[in-house]
C-alpha cells in the first residue's frame, strides 16, 4: 500500500483564498466603522445649530434691521434714535455669537476658514457705521457692506451642512438657499427705502434692484423646488398669498420705473408690503430650521444602528478569517520552514563542504555527505519538491566529483607537462652555461646570453603551472639569500629587464625555503609592470625595512587602472580565487595570489604618483634570516 499522501496544497491555496474573501469583509466593516463618524457628525450638528447656525442667524436678523436702519438715516437724515437701538441690538448679537463660538471644538478646515472670514467681516463693521454717520457714503454702498458680512455667514452654513445623508443634504442645502432669498428680500427693502427717498428710479438704482429681484426670484424657486412636501406647504402657502403677490407688483414697477418718470401712486405701500412679507418669510424660515434640525437626531441614529449591525458581523466575519488563515498558516508555514532549513542547510553547508573537500582529496563523498533531505510534511507538493531537491542533491554532487576529478586529471597532465619542460630547460641552461663558458666570440656569446635569458623565462612559466597545481617548484635553497640578490634574480627572468631597476635595498636576507617563491612573486610583478608601462619608461624596484618584515615596492609609470578595476584585483590578490580556466589572461595575477598565500605575503596594488600603478609586496619577518648570509645551493 502506498503511503499515505498529505492534502494537495491546491486545496490549502483554495483555503486561503477565502480569507481575502473574508478580509474584504472585513475591511467593509472597518470601513463602515470610519463612516460611523458621520453618524456622530450628524449628531453633533445640533451643537452646530446651537453654537453657531442660531447665533449667527441672529446677527444676520440684527444686520438687516441696521441695514434698514442706516439707510434711512442716510437717505433721510431722520430716526438716529432707531439706528442707535439697532446698532446696540447687533452688538449684543455679534458678543453673544463670539460668546457661543469658544464652546465650539473639532471644526474641520473648511469650517474655521469660512468662520475666520466671518470674524472678520464683523470686524468692518465699525468702519460701515463711521461711514454712515459721516452721511457722506452712497446708499448702495452701505447696503453692499452690510451684505458682504451676511454674505459671509451664508459661506459658513455652507460649510456646515456638508453632511454625509444627501437626502437630509439636499433639505438643508435649500433651506439655505431660501435663506438667501430672504436675505435679497432684505437688500430690496432698503432699496425701496432709497427709492422712496428720491421720489424717482435713477438708472443705477433700478440696475441694482433688477438683479436683487431676479437673484431672489431665483433662489426662491430654486430652494422650493428642492424642499420635500413637509417643509415646502408654508412657502407654497406664501407664494400663492396676497402679500407675496402684492410684493411681485411692487417689484415689477420699481424695474419699469424710467429714470425720468416720477414714483407711481402705490409706491407709499411699497414699504407696508415689503413689512408684510418680511414678517411671513421670517415666520416661515424660521419653522423650516426647526423642522431640518429635528431630523437630523433621527437620521444619525439610525445610520449609527445600521452601522453597527454590520460592523458587528464584519467583526465576527474578520475574527473567523483570522482563525482560519492562521490555522492553516501554522501548518503551512510549519512544512515550508523546514524544506527551507532543509535545503539551506544542503546549498550553504553540505554541498559548499563537499566541493571544498574535492579540491585536495577527490575520494568518493561519504554517506553523510550525500545524505538525503529529510522534512515532516502533509502535502503532496511539498513531498514532491523534497524529493527533487534530493535528486538536485545527487546530481550536482555527481557534478561536483566528476569536476574535481577532472581538475585533479587536468592539474596532474600541468604538474607533469611543467617538470618534463622544467627538466629539459634545466638541462638546456647547463648546457647553454658550458657553450657560453667555451665561447669567446662576443656576438655568439650575445647571442648565447639572450637564449640564456629566453630559458630562464621558459623555466618561469613552467614553474608557474607547477604553482597553479598546488605544488612547490623543484628547484630550492639551503641557505638564506640577500634580498638583493633575489631581486636581481627576478628581474633576470624578465623580458625586458635593462628597463629594471633595484635600488638600495636594506642588509636582510630571505630564509631558503622562501627564495624561489619570493623571486617567481616579484618576477611576476616586475613583469607586468613592464608590459603595461611605456617601453621608454623605467619600472623602480625599491625596499624597506620595517618592524613587522620587509615592504618591496614596484613602481612603473603606465596609465594605471580605474578605481574599480583595481579593488577586483585587490580582492583577488587578497581571497586567493580558484584558478579559472576562462581568465588565461590573468595567469600571472593567479600565480602571485597562490605564492602570497602559501607564505603568508601580503601584495596590494595602489595608483603610483607618476600616473601608473605600485605593486607593494609585505614580507612578514617570518620570511627573514636575521643576518645575511652567502646564499649556496
């Protein structure tokens, strides 16, 4: 019988995706919560209403009984007694409105900028009655001022009656705009009082009243036309009326009025109609506040009722997709923790330990090296992928020995290839040695010297594949050797060694068993320093003594490296990178890393004053004889 199969993560994925689902509903419910705010908003209207909309109210009742007041004062020269009493009338209003406004708290932005327009605007109120007094303003001046106070407050209801019903919106907002009207009516009473005054319509005048009276006709019928049957009776009442059709009249001949013509004779009951229906509209509108205000308490309630059912069940709807996901995520997260230790552990600790032991014993891995992955879980998917990080295992493990065999192989095929040309060269400069000692002719011993020198090189380069493999070149030393006298032999394996020049070194020598990695090191370095350096330039080779060994400085005057180029090679210099096959071209830059490291040689590369570069070699003291001795083979 197979073993027994966990769930498909197909279906756990089918889980989980409820818990968006779910989450959505959440997040309807939280969002339902914020706009619970509005339902607390509505409630706080009637502290509005109180602390500002009433106050305010009756300072623009104030405002318009002064209005009236000062202009007759103004057109008449009569009733200061009456001004007076007006004026003490909106002082106590505006102190009473100042008064109620220190109560008021959490305004939104909108709200305090239109209330510190209106503050202001009462605050041109002195100056609206020093005019007056001074009897020197026009008529429609006084009426403008005392309307851009008013103006104003009607900003500032509008502001306040942003609430979040529109139904409820939609009443208050035309309310509002019967407000208006009621406050063009107003403006149109003074006018008629400047009118009466003259005893004729002047042409500026009668402009003025014609838009007073068609703004008004507007709003009027605007703000009826939004009203629901509860609040629209009263002004359908009034509109149908004697005394609103008596004011229509009146209205119509203040716009025919010719400048020329004289009042007609119902102009003396103009004033008694305008008193008339300012009485019902002031009846009317008040009745109307009362009833929009009434209505918000309820419609809060009920939206806070409904908000908090269905916050109720998105809370019960967020708290089980909670659950859930987190149950199904323990169990999930559980199985894909361990697979992630699991291979974490195989990429960054078994397999690394495994290449690294390759590369010096190529014996076949051992059992717990290629030990298979091993993870609790109980779902099919995840079996699966363990068992593909397993066969991943045994694949590159495979791949990991059959490459370090090969390098092995290929390392070995070098080592040999290197001794047999390091044993024929050697044999070649002995006999090159004896040819130069039997030879006295000056230009075949030139010639001589030159294939002495070629040689020399050869046996370098095959040292270097020796090095390259992990392994010591044949050649050594007994005895210490004057630095000296390894630099010079570095320098005689160049190609272009007369551009070489070793200065002044100090009097330490180098222990024997160092001397030939020591000079292959700086023949390198000597090297490239000369190839990538002018041909008419000299390369400076200079030493100094300090206390933890002896610093050797290689100087050249090239067009040296960008910055970030020379931190790569720095970097190589310093971690001693395998050798790539791909990078040939770096053969010698491999080379100096592996005899650095194998002597504990620290080599840096840094840009030289004169515009090249300057190979600093620190050879620690571990390296030095501590006295120079002759050097013997």
């Amino acid at each position: 019988m197979p073993p027994k199969r966990g769930r498909p993560i197909a279906v756990k994925l089918l889980v989980l995706l409820l818990v968006p689902l779910l989450s959505l509903v959440g997040l309807w419910a939280f969002a339902a919560g914020l706009t619970g705010g509005d339902g607390i908003r509505l409630l706080s209207i009637n502290d509005l209403a109180t602390n500002l909309a009433k106050p305010s109210e009756q300072i623009n009742i104030a405002l318009q009984d002064e209005r009236l007041a000062s202009v007759e004062f103004l057109v008449s020269g009569r009733g200061a007694d009456v001004l007076a009493k007006r004026r003490g009338h909106t002082d106590r209003t505006v102190a009473t409105f100042r008064d109620r406004v220190k109560n008021v708290r959490d305004l939104s932005p909108e709200m305090t900028a239109q209330l510190n327009a209106l503050n202001g605007k009462l605050d041109h109120l002195t100056q609206i009655r020093k005019d007056v007094d001074g009897t020197a303003v026009a008529p429609l001046d006084v009426i403008d001022g005392y309307s851009q106070v008013v103006d104003a407050s009607f900003r500032m209801y509008d502001a306040m009656v942003l609430v979040p019903d529109m139904a409820l919106y939609r009443q208050a907002k035309a309310i509002t705009t019967l407000g208006e009207a009621k406050e063009l009516l107003s403006r149109e009473r003074a006018m008629i009082a400047v009118v009466l005054a003259k005893g004729r319509v002047e042409r500026r005048d009668r402009e003025a009243f014609t838009g007073m009276v068609a703004t008004r006709r507007l709003l009027f019928s605007q703000g009826l036309s939004y009203l629901d049957t509860g609040l629209r009776g009263p002004y359908e009442t009034l509109a149908a009326s004697p005394v609103y059709q008596e004011f229509l009249k009146a209205e119509d001949a203040i716009r025919g009025q010719a400048a020329a013509n004289g009042l007609p004779a119902t102009a003396a009951t103009w004033p008694v109609d305008g008193e008339n229906l300012w009485r019902e509209v002031e009846r009317d509108q008040a009745a109307a506040v009362t009833g929009i205000t009434q209505r918000v308490t309820p419609t809060a309630i009920g939206m806070l009722v409904k908000i908090g059912v269905a916050g109720g069940v998105g809370l019960v709807a967020v708290i089980a997709s909670i659950m859930l996901s987190l149950r199904f995520r323990k169990r999930l997260v559980r199985e894909l923790a361990g697979l992630r230790d699991a291979a974490t552990e195989l990429a960054e600790v078994r397999l690394p330990g495994l290449v690294k032991r390759l590369r010096t014993n190529t014996a076949a891995p051992t059992p717990a090296e290629i030990a298979p992955l091993e993870v609790k879980t109980h779902s099919a998917e995840v079996d699966d992928i363990v068992e593909a990080f397993n066969r991943v295992q045994s694949t590159a493990v495979e791949a990991a020995v059959d490459q370090a065999r090969l390098r092995h192989g290929v390392s070995q095929v070098f080592v040999n290839l290197a001794k047999r040309n390091q044993s024929l060269l050697h044999r070649q400069l002995l006999q090159l040695d004896s040819m130069e000692r039997a030879t006295e002719q000056p230009e075949l011993l030139a010639d001589l010297f030159k294939l002495d020198h070629l040689t020399t090189r050869m046996r370098r380069h095959a040292e270097s594949l020796i090095i390259l493999s992990d392994q010591a070149p044949g050649r050594g030393w007994r005895n210490p050797v004057p630095v000296h006298d390894v630099l010079r032999a570095a320098v005689a394996e160049v190609e272009e060694y007369e551009r070489v020049e070793v200065l002044q070194t100090p009097p330490v020598a180098l222990l024997g068993s160092a001397v030939t990695d020591v000079a292959h090191l700086m023949a390198e370095l000597i090297e490239n320093a000369t190839l990538f350096s002018p041909p008419q330039t000299k390369v400076d080779v200079h030493s100094t003594g300090t206390p933890h060994g002896l610093v050797v400085e290689v100087e050249d005057r090239g067009l040296g490296l960008p910055r970030v180029e020379l931190d790569e090679l720095n970097d190589r210099l310093t971690t001693t990178p395998e050798f790539d096959l791909a990078q040939s071209d770096r053969l010698g830059l491999f080379v100096v890393s592996r005899l650095a490291a194998r002597h504990g040689i620290k080599v840096t590369l840094t840009p030289s004053p004169y515009g090249g570069l300057t190979a600093m070699v620190a050879l620690p003291a571990s390296l030095l004889a501590d006295q120079p001795v002759l050097s013997g083979r």
